[in-house]
C-alpha cells in the first residue's frame, strides 16, 4: 500500500515537472517580480540581487506548496471527494512552512532574524497567495493530475467490486463518470473510485454488460426497459434512473435489449 502511495504521489509530481506551462508562468512572476522590485527590493538591491532573491523566494515557496497539495490530494482521499477542495487544504495549510520559509530567504540576503511572530505574519500575507496558485494550478492542470494519481495497470482478471467497501460489494449495476471518478453502483450501495473510466470498463467483464454512452456502462440485468425522449434513447433501470445512450451505441442497445 505505501510502495502504491509513493509512486502515484512521485506521479503527480512529475506532472509539475513535466509542465512547460507550470515552469513558464514561475519564470514569468519571478521575472516581474525582478523587475519591479516590490516590498521595497527596488530600493535595497541591484537586479541581480533582486533576481536572485525573487527567485530563491520563488522556488522554496512552490516547493512546499506543491508538496503540500499533493500530499493532501492523496492523504484527503478518503474524507474530502473534491479534488480541487482536497489540494486547496493542502495549499492554504502550505503558507504556514512557507512563513518561515521566507523568513530565511530574508535572512540570507539581509541578515534580519525570523521570530515567531515574524513568521506567522508572513505566513497570513501568504495565505491568500497560496489559494490563488492552488486555483490556477487546478484550472491549468487538474485533468492531468487525476490521470497521474489513477491506477496506470489494471491486473489481468480483476473486478471492479474488489476496489469497493466490503460494504458495499452486492451485483454490479452500472458505473458512470463522475468529474475525475468512476461512480460504482451495486445492489449493496454506491461508491466513487479514482480509476480511469476505461480501466473501470476492463474489470467489468464477469458482469455481461454494455457501455452506452461515453460516461455511462449499464449491467444487462438492470435494465428495465427503453424509453425515447424528445428524439433521445434512454435506457431506464431498475432503480428508476434514465441513462442516455449516445447515438455511437444506439444501434448495439436496440439490439440487445429489445
């Protein structure tokens, strides 16, 4: 379990390194920052030394929020099922190290001391920094993210029902994509799992079954009847629900179930 926890977490983070656009926006704001001198660096330090300083900031600020974000998008897993939600936490818990991170940075290049109170300060003018790189870096790279974090094999006879909550491990019903999950239905309950949708459809096969629309797979044995709407195809379950059937899977559904 832990050897699966670090290669998806070394995953994710190979995402960041991966990212031209992730390293181009750092260079970007270490430039500017460089070049207008905020917080009175304009006044205290050549551009070299501002470069220097602004980048140094920079990249142990980002470490530790990357760190922290991702950390928090494994660890929250199981409590938070956003993942957006579960690396903002990771974001905003990160401006505390990164407090006192900056308080060493200001150390090395001005010799002032970071006291306590110092360092909680800096970590609170952080706080909102740190929220504002967690919504851009979900915005510009969340989908990558889940597919770096989802299981990358899926073993050779496997059930889906096995990733379930002993719980809720009854007959497989039907599966549907939900944001970066795949959400199993069985006759016992309902659970959202981090798998992409296509490896979920590879670990259905002892349930005869037929995907019937890109987000949707629906068990033969649930389905109750069709139904058209408004020119749509639906399949209605036997838990009342209507799936759509995209047109691509029309033709196999009418087939098989009329």
């Amino acid at each position: 379990m832990i050897h699966l926890f670090l290669q998806s977490t070394l995953r994710e983070l190979q995402v960041f390194l991966h990212s031209r656009r992730f390293w181009g926006t750092f260079a970007a704001i270490v430039l500017l920052f460089a070049v207008t001198g905020p917080y009175g660096t304009m006044e205290n330090m050549a551009f070299g030394e501002r470069l220097a300083y602004w980048l140094s900031l920079n990249a142990l600020a980002w470490v530790i929020a990357i760190l922290c974000a991702v950390a928090a998008e494994r660890l929250l897993r199981g409590l938070i099922v956003s993942m957006f939600a579960r690396m903002m936490a990771g974001s905003l818990i990160a401006a505390l190290p990164i407090g006192f991170a900056i308080g060493l940075v200001d150390y090395v290049f001005t010799g002032e001391a970071t006291t306590l109170e110092s360092g909680l300060q800096r970590a609170l003018f952080a706080v909102p920094l740190c929220a504002l790189f967690c919504l851009l870096t979900y915005m510009a790279m969340s989908q990558k993210i889940a597919e770096a974090a989802a299981p990358q094999e899926t073993s050779p006879g496997a059930s889906i029902l096995d990733r379930l909550k002993p719980e809720n491990r009854g007959s497989l019903l039907r599966l549907s994509v939900q944001d970066h999950y795949t959400e199993v239905v069985t006759s016992r309950g309902r659970e959202l799992v981090l798998l992409r949708f296509a490896d979920a459809l590879r670990e259905t096969a002892a349930t005869p079954g037929l995907r019937v629309h890109r987000s949707h797979w629906v068990a033969d044995a649930h389905v109750e009847s069709l139904k058209r709407d408004n020119g749509r195809l639906l399949i209605l379950t036997r838990d009342g629900k209507a799936i759509p059937v995209s047109r691509s899977y029309a033709g196999e559904v009418r087939r098989r179930f009329t």
